[in-house]
C-alpha cells in the first residue's frame, strides 16, 4: 500500500543462508542499504535497559517483584532485566516461551516440544541480544493458555491482544500466582489484536488446531 518492496521467503533455520535474517542481510549488502540486523544488534536492549527498565522502574516506584515476556530477539527481556536487576537483584526475570521454541529448553537444559501459533517470538538460537541476560527461569505457555487470556482480556478489559501479548499475561499470572498476594509482575502487551483477525478470531482456524473457541466467537 506504502510502495514497499516486499519479498516472501519461505521458514528457513537460522543456519540456513535463505533464512530471512541472512536474506535481510544480503539485501541491504546489494543495495547499500542500512541493515538493522535487531536480533543481534546490542543496541536493541540497551535500548530498552534505558527507557523500558528504567520506566518500569520508575513508575512501579522501584516496587517491582518480577518481569516476564516472550523472546524474539531478546533485547526486550534481556534491557530490562538488566535495568531492574542493577536496581535490585531480587528481581526475578523469567522468559515466557511458545511450545516448539529452544529457548525454554536453553534456560532449562529441556528439549523443545510441542508447536505455536504465535508469530514473532520463539527462537532456535541465543541472539546477541539475549547472550548473558540475567534469566532466573522460564515458563512455556500453550496456545490455549495464552489464547484465553487474549479473549479475556478483549472481553474484560477492552483490550484488543494478540498472542504474544497472551502468552506474556499467561505467564505474569503464573508468576502472580505463584509469589502469593502483594506483589508486583510487570509484563508487556506487544502486539495488537488488528494483525491476527484470520487466525485468533477465526472459529474455523481455531477448531481446525483443536484450540478453544469462546462462545462470542
């Protein structure tokens, strides 16, 4: 709509040279273009270690029990938890992950299991970003899980989510109950509810996937 020149690649490894990132790459070589390259950038979660943590920090007046959020490339996590834990290191910073995702496994020496509708988030490898972050744990959230908060969340709140955003409530509420009453977890709503219609607000693909399908649906 915009005049963007856009190009369809298909899902590739990492190791693969016709995965996306790679291809990203050699574009912006053959056009002289700037290449971001936000998975392995630093400048990602310094980014965030200076505004997200930091705003975090300030507007929980340094009340803060726990963060938690899905990966994609890491920077998001990885500032944060490094801003709040030079604030305290009591801070737990707990990675949400989507079934078929290595990075619940990398935290937890498990395998990855299971598959995700989720787009976005969910890697095969440890960016650059999310090298050294300090993770105390991690928690894999289903599709189901994550799909009723989005729903919840549309129905209670007026607040239209997609499934990332779902998955990292799904695992602030796991955190929330598990620390008990009293406590602060912070989390991030990343996406919205607009770029999904023809899947999470899609009866037919829902049942299709044997996912829950509310009865407003």
């Amino acid at each position: 709509m915009i005049g963007a020149d856009l190009r369809l690649v298909p899902a590739k490894p990492y190791r693969d040279p016709d995965n996306y990132v790679r291809v990203s790459q050699r574009i912006a070589d053959d056009t002289g273009g700037f290449w971001a390259n936000q998975f392995d950038n630093t400048a990602n979660r310094e980014g965030h270690r200076l505004t997200t943590g930091a705003e975090i920090w300030a507007q929980t007046a340094g009340c803060v029990d726990a963060f938690t959020c899905a990966c994609g490339t890491g920077g998001t996590l990885a500032g944060v938890g490094l801003a709040l834990k030079a604030q305290h290191s009591k801070v737990q910073i707990v990675l949400a992950d989507p079934e078929g995702s290595g990075l619940y496994g990398w935290v937890g020496n498990l395998t990855p299991s299971g598959s995700s509708i989720t787009e976005g988030i969910g890697q095969s490898r440890v960016t650059a970003n999310l090298a050294g972050a300090p993770i105390d744990d991690a928690l894999r959230i289903p599709d189901a899980e994550a799909l009723e908060q989005v729903f919840d969340l549309m129905i209670h709140e007026g607040i239209s989510v997609g499934g990332s955003a779902g998955i990292n409530v799904a695992a602030a509420i796991r955190i929330a109950l598990g620390l008990g009453p009293g406590h602060t977890v912070v989390t991030i709503l990343c996406d919205s509810g607009a770029r999904y219609h023809t899947k999470l607000f899609n009866p037919a693909f829902l049942r299709g996937r044997n996912l829950p399908v509310p009865a407003w649906l």
